[in-house]
C-alpha cells in the first residue's frame, strides 16, 4: 500500500546519486544497443593463452576513445541468470533472492528504460536466437515495453547456424542486420548472444583459436568459446560502420554472469597462476566486463566498482533523462557520488576496502580477515537496498506510483506472434 511506497521512495532519495554534468545528455537522442556477452567473465580481458590474446577486439576496445571500460564491474544475478542480468540493465531493480523475476512477475508493472525512452519516440526490441518462451521473455517483454521480439522464429535455425540454445553468434548478428535497420529510429534495443554458453563445446570449423591445456574440458572450452564471442562482436560493429548505425548509436556490453562456477577452482587456479582460488578470489571472479561506447563522448578506463543495477542510470543519464523521480536502486556510474559497495544477490557484497562473504568480513585488498564489526555499515547498505528492491518487486509496488510525464505500460498493446501473412 501507499506506505510501503513512502518508505521505499525514501530510501531511494535519500540514495540517489546526482548526473555529472560533465556526461549528462552527451549523447542525447543517439540510437541504444545493449548487447548481453554470455558468460563473459573479466578475467579473459587481456588474458593470453600460448601468447595470443583470446578477445583481441574487446581488449583494443578497452582503449578506445569513445568508450568507457568499468574494469571493477559485478555481476549481481541469482538463479534467472542471462535473465536477472537482462532484468537489472532494464530496470535497476534486482531479480529475486529464489527464482526468477522473468518467470515470476512477469505480470508486474515496470518503468524500463524500453518504456521511458518510448515516451522519447524510441522503438524498441529485442534480439535472440533462442525460442521466445524460454526464461518467460514473451510475457516479461510485453511487461518492459518492447515493441518488437525477434525470437528464433526469424532466424535460419539450421544445424550449422545453431549450437546449445541456439544461433551461434556469427550468424546470428549477420541476420539481425536487416531486421535492425528496419526499425525506426531512434531505437532501444538488445541483442543477447548464446554461444559462449555452458559446457562450451565448439563445433568443429568454428574456430582456429587454442582450447586451454588444464585437465578441465569447460575451461579449456572456454577459449575458444570466448575468441568467437569476440569475433563476432568485431563483425558486429563493422556491420554497424557500413549501415552507417555506428556513429550515432550508443552500444552497452556486459557480460551476463559468471561461467566458470567454482567447481572449476582447480583448473582455474591454473589459469590465474596462483596455488588455490580462495573464497575472496572467487567473489573478485565475479567480476564481468562492462563497455559503454558512446559516439562524440570522451571515455576512459574506469576504476570505480559497480554492478548490473547501476548500469539503467548511467544510460539514461547520458541520454538525457534524469533518473531522481523513478524508483531505481542503482547509482550512476560515472556520477561523483556513485555508490561502491556492490551487493550480491545473497546479501554479500564486495567494496574496493571490504567484502562480506557469509560472516567473513575481509579487506579486500590484503585478503586478511578483519572484525565483522568492520563490514557491518556496508551489511547494513548492502541489505537496506535489497529490501527496497525486493519490496518493489515483491509487492508490485510500481502500479501504485507513476513518474511525471511516464506514460504506463499496458500489456496488451504488445505481442510477439510473427506475421506469416
Ligand atoms: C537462453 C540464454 C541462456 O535463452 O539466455 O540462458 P542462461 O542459462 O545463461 O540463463
Ligand atoms: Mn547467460
């Protein structure tokens, strides 16, 4: 009811961190393309196996200068993966402490970034080659805003062209092209990518890159798997350049989770050169990469911890649009005021001076356990802003709140049956 409202409109005022002026609407009006790098990890960035890079593309990208790199950036998913990461960079809200938000509230009310930006004349869509009843997209998708879903049915789902889920990334960004340049401009869009996908497995002709040596399949896999992501990403944005997109598109690349589990310690430790991968090393593995490149605005490397809920801010923000009347749980990553301590989805968080992992209480830098006394300000943050995200979620809270000028959702303006005719 409309005191749960109060309380979490509060906290979240009281949490909101103001745009930089400096990046505020630098990149107004310019088309979106979010892509979603599956399993992409942050240790693979720069990572050389028998001396060659594996993701040659990303690692030049790092550098470039239109681009933001956040080198300290967390994947907060749960158990709704590629989901909850898709749910977080629509909304800044978390997936849920069980399950999945996609499958669960698919039938809540939101104010997605899809959403707010239509109020701007932006068309919005989706893009995966996977069926559009897994992870409950179908029904989430109406509920975010999209205007346009194209699912596996749109794709050539052949036995070469698929893998796993589905298409494999090369062919999968050669089909979207036409369908992209279809839609009217400016566009919000995303692209979730499948093959770098657990156990990794490569088809035979698919790729020339080295597997790992470990006595580990899946990481050695992984690659492999990862170099063609890579690839793909790198022909991506050349199709871009030649529909002449490139230039006046903003494009968000995160990778969506972990994929190498701890049960891979062994062979990880390995691959990182160290004698075991201890519990504060796995939460620091947690780490996945996050690329904003945005025509016309001067990037850099950003140090700054962050996580999958501040990324909806930090995009509107340069886009123009002042985040401070929705109710949003992130903090704009590049604002002066930006929130570094990054929760997990268990209650856990990780700081650049502090991880709480269980009841252990950390310094992140030395690894040495210190009084949980220590992290218990930071414990307190960290679940203070989970409860406020989960009583959004969990109440649906949204339906009783409108933002000015926010014009709501309704479902059933949307739906993804593919026209045959
Ligand atoms: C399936 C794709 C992969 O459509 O999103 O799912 P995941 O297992 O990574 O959540
Ligand atoms: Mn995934």
């Amino acid at each position: 009811d409309s005191s749960d409202i109060t309380e979490v409109q509060n906290y979240i005022n009281a949490n909101f961190s103001d745009p930089n002026a400096v990046y505020f609407g630098k990149a107004e009006g310019k088309n979106v393309i979010y892509i979603s790098l599956e399993s992409l990890q942050s240790f693979i960035i720069n990572y050389k196996l028998e001396g060659k890079e594996v993701t040659p593309f990303l690692n030049k990208l790092t550098q470039d200068k239109n681009t933001f790199y956040f080198e300290n950036f967390f994947h907060q998913t749960g158990q709704g993966k590629t989901s909850d990461a898709e749910f977080m960079m629509d909304n800044s809200l978390y997936g849920m402490s069980q399950g999945s938000v996609f499958v669960n509230k698919a039938q809540n009310t939101f104010q997605s970034a899809p959403a707010i930006l239509k109020g701007k004349g932006y068309t919005t869509a989706a893009f995966h080659g996977n069926y559009k009843t897994f992870w409950n997209r179908n029904e989430m998708y109406k509920s975010l805003g999209y205007d346009y879903f194209f699912d596996a049915e749109y794709y050539d789902m052949s036995e070469e062209n698929t893998k796993n889920y589905g298409m494999k990334d090369i062919p999968f960004f050669q089909e979207s092209m036409p369908m992209l340049e279809s839609l009217e401009k400016p566009f919000y869009t995303k692209f979730i990518t499948l093959s770098n996908h657990h156990p990794f497995a490569m088809d035979e002709g698919d790729t020339d890159f080295p597997a790992g040596t470990t006595e580990d399949s899946v990481v050695n896999n992984y690659f492999q798997s990862a170099h063609y992501l890579d690839e793909s990403i790198k022909q991506f944005f050349q199709y871009l350049k030649d529909a002449g997109l490139y230039d006046n598109t903003m494009i968000v690349m995160y990778g969506d989770h972990y994929g190498i589990s701890e049960n891979h310690n062994k062979a990880m430790a390995q691959v990182l050169n160290v004698d075991e991968i201890t519990p504060l090393m796995n939460a620091q593995l947690q780490r996945v990469p996050l690329f904003i490149h945005a025509p016309g605005v001067e990037g850099k490397v950003v140090t700054e911890y962050g996580g999958d809920v501040d990324v909806m801010p930090t995009v509107l923000h340069l886009l123009g649009v002042n985040t401070k009347d929705y109710l949003q749980v992130g903090s704009d990553l590049l604002s002066n005021k930006h929130r570094e301590t990054i929760p997990f989805r268990n209650g856990d968080f990780v700081s650049p001076t502090l991880t709480k992992l269980g009841d252990n209480c950390y310094n992140t830098n030395t690894g040495e356990l210190v009084a949980g006394e220590d992290c218990k300000k930071q414990a307190e943050s960290t679940a203070a802003e989970l409860k406020a995200s989960d009583s959004i979620v969990s109440k649906d809270l949204l339906r009783f709140y409108t933002p000015e000028g926010f014009t709501p959702i309704n479902r059933e303006d949307y739906n993804y049956i593919k026209d045959t005719a």
